[in-house]
C-alpha cells in the first residue's frame, strides 16, 4: 500500500496473538499465549521490503517503477492480526527484529497490528480512504513507531 509518499508492506496472518483457553485447561480460563508469525515469515517481509529498497532505487533509469522509489525509512513492514478489538478497531501490538540483520532499515521492524474481526468482516469489501488511513495512523503515529523511525533517520 502507498500512501503519504510511503510504502507499507502488509501482510495479514492468520494467528491468534491471543486465545481464551477453556476453563478445563487453566485455572480460571486465563489467557494464554496463541500463536505468532516464525522466522521465516520475518525473513520474508524483510525480503520483500529490500527488494523495493535496493532493486527498484538501483534502477534510477525506468520511469515505469518512479512511483515505487522510497527512503528506506519510509518503507515500513507490518503483521495484521485478527483479534476480539471491539473498542479500538486497529491496536497496535509491537514489533519483531531479526538477529540476522543489523537493524539500521526501518523495514527491518516488522510491525504487528491487530484489526477486530468482526469489523473486518463487516467492511471488509469496502474501499474506504477512512479505514485505510485508521490503519496508517495505527502504525505511524504510534510512539514506538516514531521513536524507531527517529533514530534510523539519525543514524
């Protein structure tokens, strides 16, 4: 997605963050940890993210791909998650980092948001510039969002 001369690579998952476990497993029916994307998916958001960085900025001379030129600290990678958010719509989980790589890229972040499922079900055939800009202020209004951005653009 682009948007404000900046490149989202978002990648929807199907994993709970979260899940209710039954009352029979734990005591009280707590929360327990659900599941969350692995390694291999990290590895593949950052791929996605450096080919836009150095293959389309390394080919200064085709215009077809001009609109797909950004700063790298521009160029953000974002987990969506399904959840129960029935306040907030969008929330804003955190982020995962590869021991693989130096972490100077803001695309070396790859950011987790979850969207409410039922919303998401109820709009999820819509285009609208309302919901996709709730989406984008999620991520980058976010104060670790900025705070990782900042430093990156210091560095």
């Amino acid at each position: 997605m682009i948007e404000d001369d900046k490149c989202f690579i978002l990648d929807s998952k199907y994993y709970s963050y979260s899940a209710q476990a039954r009352d029979e497993d734990t005591e009280n029916g707590e929360e327990v940890s659900g599941s969350i994307p692995g390694s291999d998916s990290i590895q593949k958001q950052i791929t996605y993210a450096e080919f836009i960085d150095k293959e389309i900025n390394n080919n200064p001379n085709n215009k077809r791909i001009e609109k797909y030129r950004f700063d790298s600290a521009d160029i953000f990678n974002v987990f969506i998650l399904p959840a129960m958010n029935p306040k907030e719509k969008f929330e804003y989980l955190g982020f995962a980092t590869s021991e693989w790589k130096d972490n100077l890229k803001n695309y070396h972040y790859v950011h987790a948001i979850t969207i409410d499922t039922q919303f998401l079900m109820m709009n999820g055939n819509k285009n609208s510039e309302g919901i996709k800009r709730k989406l984008i202020d999620c991520i980058i209004k976010n104060e670790i969002v900025k705070k990782i951005v900042k430093e990156i653009k210091c560095n």
